[in-house]
C-alpha cells in the first residue's frame, strides 16, 4: 500500500463477505466517521457490541433492514470506531449502500488488506499474526488451518522476541565495553557470556529453519508426482484423482508433453498432482523436452507413483532417492498376475483407488510437520531467519574478539528478528504483505 496515501484520519468502507449473489452481505466501516455514518444512515449510534436491526436510509429512501454491530474504539478489530451493516446479500443492496457511504466526505473504499493493517499499528494483531490471518483465509485443507491458526497462537512470537531480547542483551554488553574499555580486546568473561548467548539462538534458529521446510510444503501442498510408460494411464489417473477432466487422454502415445498441476485434499494434507510424460526414446523434439519436464518434477517429488500397464518398469534415475509407490495400471485391459508390492488399479472402473489414496497419505513425509513446535510458515519469515543465522555464522571463535565486528553481527541478526516479529516494520514490507489481502480484510 501506498504510505503517502495511508492515513488513520480517513474512515474506510468494503464488502467483506464474499463478493456475488448470497443470502447475507457483510459491509465493514471503520474509522472517525463511523458515528456520524450510523446517525446518518440508521437514526443514531447503537449500543456496543450489541446486534441490533434497523432499516438502513439514504437520501429519504430505505435501503435495505439488516443487523447492525458497533465496535467503539478502542475495543474494536482496527482500534478504531468500526460498524458492521449485515444486509441481504444482493447487489443491488449493497451498491445502494456503498453509494450512502461514499456521499460521506472522507470516506472512501478500503485498500486491500488496510482493516488488518489498521489493526497492526493499533497493537490490535502483531505481524506475524497478520500473515496467519491471510494464510487462515485462503486455507483449503485441514492442516493448512492448523498451521493458520498456530500462526495466531502467539507462540513463534513469544520465542523470537525472547531470542531477539538476548542479543540485544549481548549487544548492550559489547556496545558498553566499546564504550568504557580501554583497552582493545574483549575480556574473556564478556566474551563467554556473549558467546554462550550467540550459541543458544544460533541453534534455536538452525533447528526452526529445518523444520520451516517441512511446514511449507502443508502451505504449498506435497508433490505427488505420477510418472512411467507411455500410455500407462497417468492422465487417466489424476482425472480419477480429482474428479474431473484436467488432463487430455488420449490412445495416442506421447499425447502428455507438459507437466499439469492439479490441487487435491487428501485427508487434510494438501497435495499437488503432477502428471507428467512418459518416460521413452524418442526423436519427437517436443516430447524430449516434455520428458526432461518429467525428470526435473520427479527431483522435487515428494512421493512417486510409478506406473506401468506391464510387470515391466522403466527406469527413473530422477527418483532413485524418493520414496515411489509402484502402481500396475489398467488392470481391467491388461490383467496380470503379478505380486509384489505393486498396488493394482483401474482408472476407469475405481478398483483399487481407494487402495492408491491411503498409501500415499501414509507416504506423505508429514512426520515432522506433526512436531509440536513454534511454526515458521512463510517464505519472508524464513529470509528472515536465514539473515539472522548468517550474521551469528559469523561470529566464529576467530571474529569474537573484535567488539565492533561482534556488536554489528549482533545488530543484524537482532534486526532481522525485529523485522519477523513486526517489532521493526520497512513500509515496503507491510505494503508486499497487506497488498495480497482481501479488501474487505
């Protein structure tokens, strides 16, 4: 968002319910303003916190009767004045009412993002807790609102900040030694004390950082990735997968000659479907390149499913280190005898899906994403924690007896802590983070 036009004096208005025909339509308004607009529209200004139904006016006509929530400041979601008018959710309703809205001088449509962004610099919600609320609102599946919703527990905050605090508390120590030593070196026992603390958070920081990969991929979704012969009936299977037709299916061998995504719940993990082309010899340029595709999807897989209308399968030297599930394909065409661990399928009939879906939930490495711990979810938070530990990689045993150089490192890795937790807020940060917001959010 643009700060120059960002001003706490403006009051702001927006749908925020969904946009379209529905039974209910939810118009939020927060700002100075709001009491005037109440007396305006609905006759007076209701008690607090109490839904009450009123006939809604403009310009001597009815709009619309609905329910009507007023939070005043600062027990409200901005920390500010903020109505709610709940009305029936047609359009026409609710252009009536934006047009009530916006025949009130200073008042104007809200930015994306600006109800949570008013709500921030009230102290109402902390950085963090902003991205879980964004990451909660376009959660698709059961885990990705787990992790929305640990997101607004207040549990990283609470250890970021305590990490944060000890090195500024190691930072002061330095910066006063600069300040009333004499003499060049630092003494050994500031420099264990300092040393212990650059420790403790440099392996609080590794050990989140490791865990941050896994928590992306229930953000992201897992890489299921279906690869094998030519007509092996990949296509076949990710539409029975997700219940429509994504992929063209086609007799023709080599009719797949790009990678196609598609998103699917299974079991509250989000998973992304990655059909591929077949994996063979050919001379068709086209299909050479849709078979690297293959091969650089199958190197980010997180599970392979292997298939094959034969007991014969090729090799996939991109996926000798991933975990693969071996599926015998078609087995309504091309019935076979085999054993093993293959899991045999029909596309066509449904035999054996059921079968196919439990083993690869059960494959899904999720096994650290179960971790009871403090969840960095986000891309910018985890640059953030990469800053940080650079800065304390940094301070080996041969820079800790440099005091400049130790209260600089310090200095960095705390203010890029500051930058996570939103104790240090660069305007270019907060308009990328609010700009992918709802506007009625």
């Amino acid at each position: 968002m643009d700060g120059a036009r960002f001003h706490r004096a403006e009051t702001i208005y927006a749908l925020s319910s969904a946009s379209g025909r529905a039974g209910i339509a939810v118009v939020r308004v927060s700002g100075p303003l709001v009491r005037h607009i109440l007396r305006s529209i609905v006759g007076d200004v209701p008690r607090p916190r109490l839904a009450r139904l009123a006939k809604l006016r403009h310009a001597g006509e009815v709009i619309d009767e609905g329910l009507v929530l007023f939070f005043g400041t600062p027990n409200s979601f901005t920390g500010e004045d903020l109505v709610e008018f709940q009305v029936h959710g047609s359009p026409a309703v609710v252009a009536r009412l934006f047009r009530a809205l916006n025949d009130v001088k200073g008042v104007r449509l809200a930015e994306p993002g600006e109800f949570t962004r008013r709500a921030l610099i009230a102290g109402k919600i902390d950085l963090v807790g902003a991205e879980a609320l964004a990451d909660l609102i376009d959660s698709d599946t059961e885990q990705q609102r787990r992790l929305a919703i640990d997101g607004q527990s207040g549990r990283l905050q609470s250890e970021l900040k305590t990490l944060r605090r000890s090195l500024l508390e190691a930072r002061a120590l330095v910066e006063a030694d600069i300040d009333f030593s004499d003499e060049g070196d630092v003494p050994d026992a500031l420099l264990a004390a300092v040393e212990a603390s650059v420790l403790r958070v440099e392996d609080r920081l590794r050990a989140m950082l490791v865990a941050a990969k896994d928590f992306e991929r229930i953000r992201t979704g897992f890489r299921v990735v279906l690869a094998g012969d030519v007509n092996a009936g990949k296509s076949t299977l990710l539409n029975a997968l997700v219940g429509r037709d994504a992929a063209i299916v086609s007799s023709k061998p080599g009719t797949t000659r790009d990678t196609i995504e598609v998103s699917l719940d299974l079991g509250g993990w989000p998973v992304v479907l990655v059909d591929t082309a077949g994996i063979r010899s050919t001379d068709d340029e086209v299909e050479q390149e849709g078979i690297k595709r293959a091969e650089r999807a199958l190197a980010s897989a997180d599970v392979v499913l292997h298939l094959s209308r034969s007991d014969h399968w090729p090799i996939l030297t991109a996926a000798e280190d991933k975990p693969v599930l071996v599926v015998r394909s078609q087995i309504d065409s091309y019935p076979s005898h085999s054993g093993g661990d293959a899991i045999r399928i029909s596309a066509l009939t449904g035999d054996g899906i059921g079968r196919l879906l439990s083993a690869i939930e059960h494959r899904l490495p999720k096994e650290r994403a179960l971790i009871d711990q403090p969840v960095v979810f986000r891309e910018r938070q985890r640059l953030c924690l990469n800053r940080a530990l650079e800065a304390l990689t940094r301070l080996q045993p041969a820079a800790m007896t440099e005091a400049e150089l130790i209260a600089e490192n310090l200095r960095i890795a705390s203010d890029s802590l500051g930058r996570l937790i939103g104790d240090i807020m660069p305007e270019e940060v907060l308009g990328e983070i609010f700009g992918r917001f709802c506007i009625g959010k």
